[in-house]
C-alpha cells in the first residue's frame, strides 16, 4: 500500500512539474509575441507618423470606431471636436463620393475584394476639399467573417494638383491658357461622332491667322506679342457661347469650334463679330495696334470623318482669305482642296526647278524718256514649268514667299543678273554703264547672308556696286521693321544702289521715303494707267514725281503702255520709264538685240 501512494504521489508531483513546465513556456510565448506585437505596432504607429498618415480602426463586433489624432488633424479637426462614429466620417466625404466609398467598403468586408483602397475628397474644416487615399484591410475569423478593420488614411491633395496641372499642361496653351491642338481635336472628333449619329446636328471650325503678328512680335518685342495672344484669346472667348471651343494652335494661329448650330450661317456670322472684335484697337507696350485676322470656315455638311480633315479644310480657307487681302473669312469649298493639292504639287516643282536652276531671267529695258536710250534693266524671274509652260509670277512666288524658296531663288537671280549685266557692259560701253535692277524680297532683306550675298555677287563678275540697284517695296520694309531698316543701310553703305518699288500704294510712304537711303522711287502702275483720263492720277503723279525731285531722287514710272503717257509723265518731270511700250521683259538673246538696234 505504501509503495502503491508512493507511486500515486511521484505521479502527481511528475504531472505538477510538467505543468509548471507547460506554463512557464506558455507565458514565455506569450510575453514573446506581446513584446514581438508591440514592437509591430510601434514600428506601424512610426511609420504612420513619419508618412503623416491617419489611423482608423473599427470593430465590427462591438461597433466602436477609433480614429487617430492625425486623422482628425488631417482635416482640421481635434480629436475631442467630433465623435467616432462611421457617420462622421461619411459626412466629411464629397456627396458624389459617399456611395462609391460605401460600396467599396462593404464589397471588401463580404470579401468580395483583397483589400480595401480608393481615392476620396473629403471636406477640411476650413471648407476646402482634400483629397484622401483610404486604405484599410479587415481582419477575419476562421469562418472567414470580418471583425475587425483597419487602414489609414493619406493626404494626397499636394500631388493631386501636381498631377491635375501636369495634365491641364499637356492639354492647354502656356501662355494664353486656352485648350491647345491635342484637346481641341479631341473635342473635335466628339462633334464629329455626333454628327454622325445625329444628322440635324451642324458644327463649324473657324482658322484664325493673325495678320502681321510677326511685325508686332518683332518690332515691340515677345512680352508684348505674349500679351497680344492673351488679349487675342480673352477678346475670342468672349464671342462664343456656351459650350463652344477656343484654341491656340500655335504661334499666331487659333481654332474655334461652334457646337451645335442652328444653322451653319452662323459661323459666318461668328467669322464677322470676330473681325469687328479684333478691329477694336489694342494697347501693347504704350502702343496702340489694330490687329486683324484671316479666318478660314469648314462646316459638317462635308461629312468628315476625322478631325485633322475638318482643320486642313479650314486652314486652307484661311490661306485663300488671306491671299484675297487679310481681314477677311471665306468658306472651304471642294475646289479649295483642288487648289491647295495642285499648290502642294507646284511646291516640289518647284523645289526641283531650284535644284536643276530650270528658271529664267527676263530683262525689261529701263529707257531715258528724253531720247529714249537704254540706261539699264530691270531683271524679272520667270519659270517655264515642263508641263504647264510659261507660269505666272502671282501663282508661285506667294509660294515661294511662303515655303522659304524665295530666298535661295533670290540669291541665284541675284548672281544671275550681276554675270549678265557685267557681259553687256563689256559688249556695249557707254559714258554710263548699264545698270541692272533686282528685286528683294521681304525674306532676303533679313537675312543674315544678305550683305555677303551682295558682295560675294559683284566681285564674282567684277561689278562695280554703283551698276547694281536693289528694288525694296514698301510693304517688304513695313513687314519686317527695324531689322530691314537696318538692312537697307548696310547695302547703301556698300554703295549700291536702292530704288523704292510700288511707290504710293502703301500707308506710310512718305516716312519710308525719311528713314531710308533712297536713291529712285517706282511710280506704281496704277497711276500710270490712267494718268490721262482721271485728273487724280495726274495729280497723284505730279506730287511723286515733285516730291522725289525735291529730295533729290530719280524717279521711274513703271507700266507704260501708250506714247501718250510718256509725253506726260515727260512733261511732269519724270526721268525714267518702262513698260510694254518700250519693251516687255527679254530673254538674254532678245535684250542683246534690243540693245544693238538701240544704238544705231
């Protein structure tokens, strides 16, 4: 029996042992994953700090919410200024959102979702919106149900707005703050679609091309062409209505697009309040400028189909209003495209007769009205396409003008006519050699190359600068400012020659006759075709010519026809003429003739 309790005991004292043994590993567990816990949450609850999120915990078995102190600062708030009810939070969150939050929530607590994230505004105390990124994770049980959520909550207004305004950037113009090319084509291709499934529904695009803006920009400097765009753009926003586009395309150029027309009469109409608007005067840098604009139209009863279409048409009205005078609108027509294709062609012909220098130089005869001797010529470009033959100047040097072209083409007619003048001079001497005339285009005359292009000119045919005479127009001189002031005084000062072209059709003639070192004035032919049948053509002529004389300059007439008009312009004092009458402009081999039949 003894033995038996002995045994009983040493069990019991066996079991209480391992007990405590049990226990006292249990407990180290469990002090290991408290501390191991609390070691988490700290580094959580630093990391939060650190990253200034806001903490929210709720316990869906009990239905008590917390909210950290940073969450409540995040919107301006102390803690003990509100409750800590799911409401609350609801109340702070932008009504178009309220929905979307809740549904994100509960699609995650059902386990619908792997987490719990979304992007949310939320009202601050001082009445402005923040925007939040709410996240949260639900803790379950072994059935799977949620019992407990918890997340954070960041502020993420600052990069929001870093994000918004990177995007208004891509899509908007940076100095007018007008959508730019990429947002009004993507507007463009809705109205498109549009009417396309709505055949009542009319839409229009409006081209604007500033007129002269490159003189202004120029002239008065980039600050003050930035505050004519700007001025531009608020005077075209306020034309439109509701609904409608205004666009800065680029450079001088705006887009404006008219939505849902009652009829497309109407964009006409827009084109003419925009010309009245624009020729309101405008105040730049103390100045006053009028501006104007050409503004090309397409409407949707061409049935495009992309957008780049609609504003090619356009654009291209707007070049054919612009070649009619500037300040004025027209209307795409399908024979527009027509031009504007057979331009395009013309262009690399164009670009080819440079090439293969497949031009010519006629030379029209400049005659001495006292005893009609040849004094000089005037050289005149002339391109006889392959196919189309001789084409008309009006046709391809507004091209020209346009692709750059000109500039090379000058510079050959330059060298050109200084080879041909400088052989003529040597075949037939007189007491004063022939001279030769060449055009300058508004382009050469800025031209950095300019003076060298001269220069490298005359000495090549060993030309005396005093035989070469450079015509400058009045509006080439205008377009360009101060620069081709600039420009002509450097060519005076090499001693060539400068003769003033299309005098008396300009604005400003008289100052330009002031500023610059003119040695002739052109009489435009205008004058000189009805000089003997309207009295004020005579008058006007009898001025130029009185004027010119009085500062000492030649004066030629250009455009003469009848003998009658050089008796006159003879008898009002002009010295020089040209024109039909005398000659039209000669190939090299036909002025030689001419020059030889002169002088017998």
């Amino acid at each position: 029996v003894l033995h038996t309790l002995a045994l009983l005991v040493l069990g019991a004292i066996g079991a209480l042992l391992l007990a405590l043994t049990w226990n006292a590993a249990l407990q180290r567990e469990v002090s290991l994953r408290t501390a191991e816990l609390r070691a988490s949450e700290e580094r959580y609850a630093l990391a939060a700090q650190a990253a200034n999120d806001g903490l929210w915990e709720w316990d869906l078995v009990s239905g008590k919410f917390y909210f950290s102190p940073r969450w409540f600062a995040g919107l301006g708030f102390e803690p003990r200024e509100s409750t800590t009810r799911l409401t609350d939070w609801l109340v702070h969150i932008h009504a178009n959102e309220r929905e979307a939050f809740r549904t994100a929530l509960e699609a995650h607590l059902a386990g619908h979702t792997s987490s719990f994230e979304g992007e949310y505004r939320l009202r601050h105390r001082d009445g402005s919106w923040r925007s939040m990124l709410v996240r949260g994770l639900a803790v379950r049980d072994s059935a799977g149900r949620a019992t407990r959520i918890a997340g954070s909550q960041t502020d993420i207004t600052d990069r929001r707005r870093a994000e918004d305004q990177l995007l208004h950037d891509a899509f908007h113009d940076q100095v007018t703050g007008l959508p730019n090319r990429a947002l009004f084509l993507d507007r463009l291709a809705g109205s498109i679609a549009r009417s396309r499934r709505h055949s009542g529904f009319l839409f229009a695009v409006l081209f604007l091309d500033l007129d002269r803006f490159k003189v202004i920009n120029d002239s008065l400097g980039h600050a003050a062409g930035d505050r004519l765009l700007t001025t531009v753009a608020s005077r075209l926003t306020a034309c439109l209505r509701h609904g409608d586009t205004v666009a800065r395309l680029g450079g001088d150029e705006f887009a404006v697009l008219l939505d849902d027309l009652g009829h497309l009469d109407e964009a006409v109409a827009m084109a003419e309040q925009i010309h009245r608007e624009l020729g309101r005067p405008f105040r730049i840098e103390g100045t006053e400028i009028f501006p104007s604009a050409s503004i090309g139209i397409a409407t949707s009863k061409t049935g495009y189909q992309q957008p780049e279409e609609v504003l090619r048409d356009a654009d291209t009205a707007m070049y054919r209003a612009k070649s009619l005078g500037k300040a004025r609108h027209q209307v795409f027509d399908t024979e527009m495209h027509a031009r504007a294709v057979n331009l395009l062609l013309l262009e690399g012909d164009l670009r080819r007769a440079l090439e293969e220098r497949s031009f010519e130089v006629h030379y029209q005869p400049i005659v001495r009205l006292a005893d009609r001797s040849v004094l000089g010529f005037e050289a005149l470009l002339r391109w006889s396409h392959p196919a189309r033959g001789m084409i008309p100047q009006g046709e391809y040097l507004p091209l020209a003008e346009e692709t750059g072209l000109i500039t090379p083409i000058g510079w050959w007619v330059l060298a050109e006519a200084c080879r041909q003048i400088a052989v003529w001079g040597d075949q037939f001497p007189q007491p004063v050699p022939l001279w030769v005339s060449v055009n300058l285009s508004a382009r050469q005359l800025v031209q950095p190359e300019l003076i060298t292009e001269v220069e490298s000119a005359l000495a090549e045919h060993g030309l005396v600068a005093a035989r070469l005479r450079l015509e400058i127009t009045e509006g080439a001189v205008l377009e360009q400012s101060e620069r081709a002031l600039a420009a002509v005084d450097g060519l005076s000062s090499l001693g060539v020659r400068i003769d003033l072209d299309d005098f008396g059709t300009g604005y400003s003639s008289l100052s330009y006759l002031h500023r610059l070192p003119i040695d002739r004035v052109k009489i435009d032919r205008s004058f000189i075709a009805s000089i003997n049948e309207q009295s004020d053509s005579l008058e006007i002529v009898r001025a130029i010519i009185g004027l010119s004389r009085n500062l000492g300059m030649e004066v030629v007439a250009e455009g003469i026809e009848r003998e009658a008009q050089a008796t006159t312009l003879r008898a009002l004092g002009c010295e020089l003429a040209q024109g039909f009458f005398f000659s039209p402009p000669l190939v090299a081999r036909e002025a030689e003739r001419y020059l030889r039949a002169a002088r017998r």
